[in-house]
C-alpha cells in the first residue's frame, strides 16, 4: 500500500511543479517552494517503510524542490533558482514560529484539535534546525551543480545535469540530515538505514523527475495566467505627462 501511494504521490506532485510553472511561471515555482518546505518538514516526522526499507516521510516533497530549482534554471535563471531557495528558507522559518504561537494559545472547553495539534506542531527543535539547514544547503549546492554542468555542456544533456546535482545533493543531504536530527535519539544502525534507504529512494526519484523536467522546458509559454502589471511603465508614463504639464 505505501509503495502505490509513493508512486501515486510522486506522479501528483511532480505534475504539481509543472502545472505550477506553465500557469504561473516562476512565482508558481517560487510558491511550490515554500509550500513544499513546510508540508515536507511536516511528513519527515513520520516513520514508514516502503517495500521493507524503513525511511522517513517527505523525500517526494523534498525532491520535487530540487525539480522546481532546475526549471527554474533551465527557463529562467540561476538567479531566480537562488531567489527560489531564498524564499523556501524564509517560508520555513514562518512555518517555524507561527506552529509555536498555534501551541502556545490555551484550547478553551469546545476544542477537539488541540492534541492532534500538539503531535503535529511540537517539532522537534533538533529536527527541525537540521531539516531547515540541509535543505537550504542542498538545494542552493543543487543550483551551483547545475548552472556549473549546464555552462560546460550548453543545451544539451540536461538528463545529465539533472540527475547528477540533484543525486549527489539529495544523499549528501541524506546521510547529513538523519545523523544530525536522529542519532542520540535512535540507534547509530538505525539512522545509517534511514540514510541509505532515503538516498535509494531519492535517487529513484531523481530519475523519474527527469522527464517533467524536459515536459516543463517543452511546454512553451508558462505563466499564462499571471498579468502583466506593468507597474513601471505606467508611472513613467505619468511621470511623463506630469513634466509636460510643468
């Protein structure tokens, strides 16, 4: 059952960046990043095992960011991978505090949510700092990778850029991650599964992200319903109109 609704949520979730791209461009791109920092910190509590690996939760959301930065380069820039990044990282650190204010208000006779609250919100402050620096570590190593293959390589072999940065940066963020938030806390055995089972996992993802990425680049015009609002042009033009006025 796992397995089929990893798949399932890879399928949804990969097709999410790119529908975010083609309707809204790169502020489509830029939300799903902060979207999927804050659902993916709230999965990795979640101990699961898929096809008998014990992993935890939230490597598909975690990885879809990976695929939103490489569009991001590939259509736009590097520039708007690293403001992508930029604005997950600020996301994350709301995400953060407004989850302690939801816990520090007192639940009054007619709440039932509070302790579902509790089990969701009551981060870990040792997870949550370890999730929050690696993925800001891996996905701005992720952009750096990229742009660095994709000047060497030009237009072509975007597989091969694609899978190479977000492989190496998905298991070193991996294997980081599980032994700065979990050892101490599980056995050192334990936390060394989760790292491999999780970089198995991220590298099949990684290959699977491969065709949206070139799904994305091939669709044509993206953002086809944000309007242009042209804010500098019109207040030149009355700025224009003023001095000929003077």
């Amino acid at each position: 059952m796992n397995l089929f609704l990893g798949i399932f949520e890879l399928i949804i979730c990969f097709s999410g960046v790119v529908i975010m791209d083609k309707l809204f461009g790169k502020w489509g791109l830029y939300t799903w990043m902060a979207l999927a920092v804050v659902f993916a910190n709230i999965q990795i509590t979640k101990q699961v095992d898929i096809a008998g690996i014990s992993t935890a939760l939230g490597n598909v959301m975690f990885a879809s960011t990976y695929l939103a930065t490489d569009i991001l380069n590939e259509k736009y820039s590097a520039k708007a991978s690293k403001n992508a990044v930029k604005i997950a990282a600020g996301a994350l650190v709301a995400y953060i505090i407004f989850a302690q204010f939801t816990l520090g208000f007192i639940p009054n006779s007619y709440d039932v949510v509070d302790p579902g609250m509790k089990n969701i919100f009551a981060m870990s402050i040792r997870i949550t700092a370890a999730s929050g620096l690696m993925f800001l570590l891996s996905n701005w190593c992720d952009v750096i990778i990229y742009q660095k293959i994709k000047e060497k390589t030009g237009e072509k072999h975007m597989w091969f850029r694609n899978n190479i940065s977000t492989i190496i940066c998905n298991c070193a963020e991996n294997f980081a991650f599980s032994i700065l938030a979990f050892v101490g806390t599980y056995p050192l055995l334990y936390c060394l599964e989760i790292a491999v089972a999780g970089s198995l996992i991220e590298m099949l993802i990684a290959v699977c992200d491969t065709p949206f990425l070139y799904f994305a680049k091939k669709l044509g015009r993206s953002g086809i319903l944000i309007e242009d609002d042209n804010e500098t042009g019109e207040n030149e033009e009355v700025d224009t109109t003023t001095e000929a006025a003077a």
